[in-house]
C-alpha cells in the first residue's frame, strides 16, 4: 500500500464523522451507531440517507450542503477515495454528513429496520457480466427493504445507458412505483435542485457528450422478486477519461465518413 494511502487512512482514523467495520469487526460485536444513527451521532430525528459507492464522496457532501435538513451518509469500500470527501465535510464543520468503510453487501449490520429513508446510487459500476453485482439488481433490492422505511427511494444517477436500461427493466418487472425516469437530465428541461451538484467524473463525461440518465422511484415489499429477461447492449466504453474520449473520437470519425 503506497504512502499517501496509508496517510489517508491515518487521517480518517482521527475523523468522528468516518466509521470502518469488516466481517470480522462486526462478528464479534454488532455496530453501535445500528438503529441509534439520530439520536446518538446526528442528535436529530432528520430524514437519513444513503449514498452507496460513493467514491470521493463528492455527491454526499453536495447533498448534504443542499439539504441541511437531512443526514447524509456516504459508504464505499474504498476508504482513500472516501477521504476527499470526509476532508471536505471536516472542514467545512457539517454535522449532517458521515462516511462509513465497509462493503455494501453488510450494509444490514449497520443499519436497523426503518431507519432509512432515501438511497442514492450516483455512478455505480454497471457490472454489465454480473448481475448479482449491480447495486440495482434484486439482490441489493431485497437487502435495501431491510433497513428502509415503508415507501423508501431510490435514486439511480448514471451515465451508463445498460445500468440504466436494467434498472429500468427491474422496476418495470415489480411493478414499482417510478416518480422520475429521464435519459437525458440536462437536456430534458427537467428542473430540480439535484441538477447544481455534479461531480468530477458526471462534468467530464457531459463534456464528452455522454447522456446523464436519472432514475428515481420507490421501493416495496414483494413477496417474490423477478429479474428481468432483458437483452441489452454493452456500454461501447469505459466510463473512465480514456475510454470515453475514445469513443467519442470513433463517432467524431463514423459521422465524418458518411
């Protein structure tokens, strides 16, 4: 691990607001902040929501500054990432944003039923080989329902048009509520206060051209969950400077020779 990691991670070891666990950790004692979020680390009973992957944790922050009257919590298990983010938030003295260092699928453990109220899935890997992978996919679904309020949402944030199309599909398959479905978020006229917060990567890729898809509804029990059977096109690149800058060059070149 290189020395600017393990700086980072001496860092957040200091920060009140960054907590870490792993299966082991969590084997031994349950997580102390599981169902007592409110009242023992924001001492308010504001509405909690989650951003899962949350990279540098830019969007967590964002949203945090634009909704001081909810409790953001960032969780990625990329902990040099995260720092950015619990910098940022350390500094700028917000006491409605923490971070948490764990892998999503243990996200049970450290949150109690009802405790939930929104989740955000900003720019997650679209796993386009794993299904089981995808943080949109029923597994994760059924796992959300555990620790999310009656009604709860979900909001999907991406670039990817497969991520986008599957999530479609598998709201569309259970039959949940959508309450906003757009391909084209800043083309679209859409008009909401989301729309001031962009991250690092979202502004490249818009300036690469790329649609940002937006797809927000709510979650509910079902007794049995389907995943869709749905035939969709691999993203043509990779959602990474390179990549996208490749692909673009190829449509620049495919128009020019027609």
């Amino acid at each position: 691990m290189g020395k600017n990691k393990l700086k980072k991670f001496a860092e957040m070891a200091t920060y009140d607001h960054v907590f870490q666990a792993d299966y082991s950790d969590l084997k031994e004692q349950p997580f102390s902040l599981k169902g007592n979020w409110n009242k023992d680390f924001f001492k308010n009973d504001n509405p909690i929501v989650l951003e899962l992957g949350c990279g540098k944790g830019e969007y967590t922050v964002g949203l945090g500054e634009l909704f001081p009257d909810k409790n953001f919590i960032g969780i990625d298990i990329k902990g040099a990432r995260m720092h950015r983010g619990a910098t940022d938030s350390k500094n700028k003295g917000m006491t409605n944003v923490a971070f948490v260092r764990t892998r999503i699928e243990l996200i049970t453990n450290f949150f109690e039923e009802n405790e939930v109220d929104e989740i955000w899935l900003t720019f997650s890997d679209p796993q386009m080989k794993r299904v089981n992978k995808r943080l949109s996919s029923t597994r994760f679904m059924k796992l959300y329902l555990r620790i999310m309020k009656p009604g709860g949402i979900v909001h999907l944030k991406t670039d990817s048009n497969f991520l986008h199309t599957y999530t479609e599909a598998m709201v569309k398959e259970n039959k949940l509520p959508v309450l906003v479905n757009e391909t084209d978020l800043y083309g679209s006229g859409y008009d909401d206060e989301i729309l001031s917060i962009q991250t690092h990567y979202e502004s490249k890729w818009i300036a690469h051209g790329l649609n940002i898809k937006y797809l927000k509804y709510q979650l509910e029990p079902r007794d049995e969950w389907i995943e869709p059977e749905i035939d969709i096109d691999y993203d043509s690149y990779h959602s990474a400077g390179r990549g996208v800058v490749k692909e673009r060059e190829a449509r620049t070149q495919s128009n020019a020779q027609k």
